[in-house]
C-alpha cells in the first residue's frame, strides 16, 4: 500500500532570515566531511603514518565512523519529530562545534604512535552521529517554511550551501598545502582548516538560537499530533517513503562522494596529477555544483520531481565510466573536464532529491522518516564507497572502477523512480 499522501498547502510563517540561517547550516556539515576525504592523503600520513596502507586505512576509518549517521539520525529524529525541528538542529550544531574543536587539538601519530589515529575515529564518530539529524533536519525545516510551488527551489539551498562548504574545505586544502611545506604541514598546519569549521560551527550555532520554529511543527503541536514515539510511527505509516527515500538518497551520495569527493585521492593515488593540482581542479568542480544546483531545483518544480530524477538517473549510468576515464588520461584539461561534468550531474542528483526525499513524507514523523530513508543510504553509499573504489582501483589497476559503481547504482535505483508517484505541487501523473 503507498503510504504516501498529499502534503498540505502551507502556511509559512517562518522569516527569510530563519530560512537563511537553516540554508547556511548546512556549510558547516559538509565542510567538515568533504574536508576529511579532500585531506585524506595528509590525515593518513599524519595519524596512521607513512606505511603503504595509511591512505585506505583513513578511508576505512571514514567509513565506519559514517555508519553512526543514520543512528544520530533516528535519534535526532526523535527529538525534531517529538520536540521541535529548531531544538533539534541546536543541539546536533552544539555536539559538531566540540568535535570539530576537539579534532583540531588531537596529537598526531609522531607524537603518540597508534593511538592518534584511534582517537580520530572516536571523534569522527561522535561528528557522524551528530551530523545524522542535520541535514534531514534542514532540508525539512526548508520544506515546511516555504510556499509549496518553491519548494524545489528553495529546498535545493541546502544542497547549493553544502557544496559551499565543499567549496570551501576544498579551497582551505589547496590553500595550506599551496601556502606550506611538508614539514609545517604535518606540525601544525593541517590543524588550520578544522579550526576554521569549529569557528563556522560556532556561529552557526549562535545563528540558530534565534532561529523560529517550523510552522509544520506547530500545527503539529496544537493539533496534539506530534508522534510520542516517531520510530515507531514512522515505521508503521511511512514503510513505502522510507524505501523510496533510500533509493534516491543512495543515487545521490554514491554519485557526490565518489564523483566528488573522492576525486582528489583518485586523482593522486593513480599518478594523473599532483595533490595540489587535484585539490584546485575540484575547487573548480565544487563552483560548477553550486551553479547547477539551485538550476536543477527550480527546474523540479516546473516539470516535476520524477522526470528530472529519471533524467540525471540516466546521466549517471551513462557518464561517469566514461569521465574517470578522461580523468585518468594524465592530462589536465581532461582531468578538469572529467570532474567538472561529474560533479554537476552529481549536484543535480543532490538538488532534487533533496525536495524529493523529503516529500515522500506528511509532516508527522518526517525527520525519523528521512533518517530510516535517506540517511540510512547515504551511509551505506556515502561512506562506504570512497573506500571501496579505491580499493579496487589499487587492487585491479582499472581506472574506471568508480564510475562503474555509479552506474550499477543508478540502474538498480531507475525501476524506483519509474514508478514513484510525482510530488511536486501542481504536477502529477
């Protein structure tokens, strides 16, 4: 049975500085995550040493501390379905501030061997499941505050600040390792880009404490129809969204985190250019997202969520083999080529599912929803897969390995799509 119902004509309430607060917010999360996949190549070295394994050993450590995401999201979940979305998004900036502070102060593996690099996992950890509830937190504090004909739109800047803040944790990584020396860099200077996200967190943080609450919320607690226990709810009433959630959700990560954000370390870990070129190219990447992005969400919401999805679904089977491959190549200009149009087929998929993922729900229970759904996608295909493509690219010496990861993804996710009901106001099927 399709458990999906209409969602209801809004009646926003919410100011255009809350909505810009929450839009904002999203830097911080994907400034700290991009940073550490970017940084991969110096954080191995600096915490696992210089053995031949430290690279796949810090990917490896990414991607189990990525698997407590869809844990902090059912429990931030709970508290933005039952308590309020704004509470919520509080409390989870407040924990990102502490650990991202708390990253930037560790001692390294020269200092105290083995046990740096378990400390990084322990506070990588502590970042994913605080990082669970914010950006299903966002996405749907935009949905609620805004007029339903915006939604794609508007909910798409969440996506367009989130590659800000790649763009920025890209940019902070070229810069240091442009501006340093290897010995600087290992002493001191890699501290300097996550103490640059403990001050962003911080002033998010700040920012939101005057923030309003989402109308949705409200209307939720007058009516006394806020769930008690949103797992619970969200299980029973939402079984057919949270399935269709994870399908776009995993095309998403899988197509941002290897086309995006693993590309620095394939580049470097197979010889096509240097760590420093690869960090500038996908500097350039990162501005091309932010210029497709809001495009694509504007355009969900003239045509429909459906066919824009089904559209970038096609693009991501057919592309991305193809783009590593050109990548590969040892030339430059086809590196930049490469990157550039995967990375904007993937901030198109980002774009869109955004609204999409979030639709799939009614108000009630929306964020534990979302947390099943979407973030248990992104960390089976978000996390995991950077590690997983490096390791056959190292394994089997195939270059286009990553892309054929996307594409497998996107031909199991298409028959989904296909026959998901269309969401956008004043669209249908």
């Amino acid at each position: 049975m399709d458990d999906l119902k209409p969602l209801p004509e809004a009646n926003p309430t919410v100011s255009r500085r809350s909505m810009a607060i929450a839009a904002f917010s999203t830097v911080v999360e994907w400034y700290d995550f991009t940073l550490y996949l970017y940084f991969a190549p110096i954080i191995a070295r600096i915490f696992f040493g210089d053995g031949k394994g430290s690279l796949i050993t810090a990917l490896a450590g990414f991607a189990i501390a990525y698997l407590l995401r869809p844990l902090g999201a059912v429990a931030f979940g709970h508290v933005g379905d039952r308590f309020g979305r704004r509470r919520m998004m509080l409390l989870s900036m407040a924990m990102m501030s502490l650990a991202m502070l708390a990253t930037a102060l560790l001692p390294t593996y020269t200092a105290i061997g083995a046990a740096a690099g378990w400390l990084l996992l322990v506070l990588r950890c502590v970042m994913s499941f605080s990082v669970g509830g914010e950006y299903t937190g966002v996405v749907a504090y935009l949905l609620e505050g805004t007029k339903p004909r915006r939604r794609g739109l508007v909910t798409s800047c969440a996506s367009a600040a989130s590659e800000v803040g790649g763009l920025l944790a890209v940019g902070m990584s070229a810069l240091t390792v442009h501006l340093l020396d290897a010995t600087d860099l290992a002493s001191w200077g890699w501290r300097v880009p996550f103490l640059v996200g403990a001050g962003l967190a911080g002033g998010v943080w700040i920012a939101r404490s005057a923030m309003e609450e989402s109308p949705d919320f409200e209307r939720q607690a007058a009516a006394g129809a806020a769930p008690a226990r949103p797992l619970a709810y969200a299980l029973i009433h939402h079984r057919a969204g949270i399935f269709r959630s994870f399908a776009i959700s995993a095309l998403g990560s899988i197509t941002y985190y290897v086309g995006i954000t693993y590309v620095p370390a394939f580049l470097t870990s197979t010889g096509s250019l240097s760590e420093d070129m690869s960090l500038w190219l996908s500097t350039l990447a990162a501005v091309a997202v932010i210029a497709v992005t809001p495009a694509i969400g504007a355009l969900s919401d003239r045509v429909g969520r459906r066919p824009v999805l089904i559209g970038l679904t096609l693009g991501s089977a057919l592309l991305p083999a193809p783009l590593f491959w050109l990548m590969a190549s040892g030339s430059a200009s086809r590196a930049l080529v490469g990157a550039i149009l995967l990375a904007a087929v993937a901030g198109g998929v980002s774009a869109v599912g955004a609204v999409a993922t979030a639709e799939q729900f009614p108000g009630e229970g929306r964020l534990t929803g979302l947390a099943l759904g979407a973030t248990g996608a992104t960390a089976l295909f978000g996390g995991l897969t950077p590690f997983i493509a490096h390791a056959l690219v190292t394994r089997t010496a195939w270059p286009l390995a990553p892309g054929v990861m996307i594409a497998l993804v996107a031909l199991l996710v298409l028959p989904v799509l296909t026959r998901m009901r269309e969401t956008a106001p004043g669209s249908g099927d």
